[in-house]
C-alpha cells in the first residue's frame, strides 16, 4: 500500500515536507499461470475463428495484479496469447475485466481465464497483458498513449481444438 505523509506548519511562515513513496509507473504482474510450460490446453468448444476456452473451465488462467500509478475514468484488461511470428492467436475476449474509474496507487487484482482463440493449434510463446484506456471495442494491442500498464511473459503452450 502507498505510503505518504505530508505535513505543513503555518505561522508567519510555511514549511512542508513530504514523504513521496509513490511509484512513478504502474506495474502489472502476471503470476499463476496454469498449466505449466510445456502443456497442451484443450479448447472447450467451437471452431475457428471462434474457439473458446471457457472461464472457470481450469483449461487455463492467471492472476494478474495491476498498480497503476495515474487514474483513469475507465480502463480495461486485454491479454494476447502471443506467437512466434509476433501476432498472437487469441486473447481473452469473453473475460476481458473493466474498472470505471481505474483508481491511481490502488492495487487491483483479476484472475483471467477465459479466451477465444481464432486458430488451432496455436503454439503460445507468450502471454502479453494490457491495461488500456481506449473504450471503442476495438480489440487490436493498445497504442502506448492508450497503455496504462502492460507486462509479458515467456510460456510454451499449444492450443488445440475441442
């Protein structure tokens, strides 16, 4: 949790000292990742571009935690299943948590496991989550001026159908 204490005296004259502990960027931390590197994950059901893996299906999630360091009015949690042609195959458009205001120094903490994945199999290298502020629906990686906090992190996955 932030730290800050401020105090300011006042006669004839002012004095005020702070205690400035507060990041200067916000972090995200991707952990619990499941299953472990090297597994197969089955899709629930569908086909492409339409195969999901279905939220609380145990097929796969995450824990991430968010400490963003500037509020925004809205803010949204896109995470890609990256590939290793620099695209991804998925990401995780049924679960795709929203905060309305995102509040500055307030850690907020999701679990994401649900995906639809537009190809099978996917060989997943990475999995890259972002927390965004653009609100127009459109589902592409966000431009950094639209990035609040963003982290990747290095996993073998393949993705295979129903």
């Amino acid at each position: 949790m932030l730290k800050r204490a401020c105090y300011i005296l006042a006669a004839t004259w002012s004095l005020s000292a702070c205690d400035e502990a507060a990041p200067t960027s916000s972090t995200l931390t991707i952990t619990n990742v499941s299953p472990p590197s090297g597994s197969t994950v089955r899709a629930s059901r569908g086909a492409p571009p339409g195969v999901f893996i279905d939220r609380g299906s145990g097929a796969l999630s995450m824990d991430i935690t968010i400490l963003p360091a500037r509020e925004a009015s809205w803010a949204g949690l896109y995470v890609y299943l990256l590939t290793a042609d620099g695209n991804y195959c998925g990401q995780n458009l049924p679960d795709a948590p929203t905060w309305g205001p995102l509040r500055a120094f307030r850690s907020e903490r999701v679990t994401v496991s649900g995906f639809q994945v537009f190809r099978v199999p996917c060989d997943v290298i990475g999995l890259r989550a972002m927390v965004h502020t653009r609100n127009t629906g459109l589902l592409t990686p966000p431009v950094a001026s639209e990035t609040v906090a963003e982290a990747t992190v290095p996993v073998s996955l393949r993705i295979v159908g129903p």
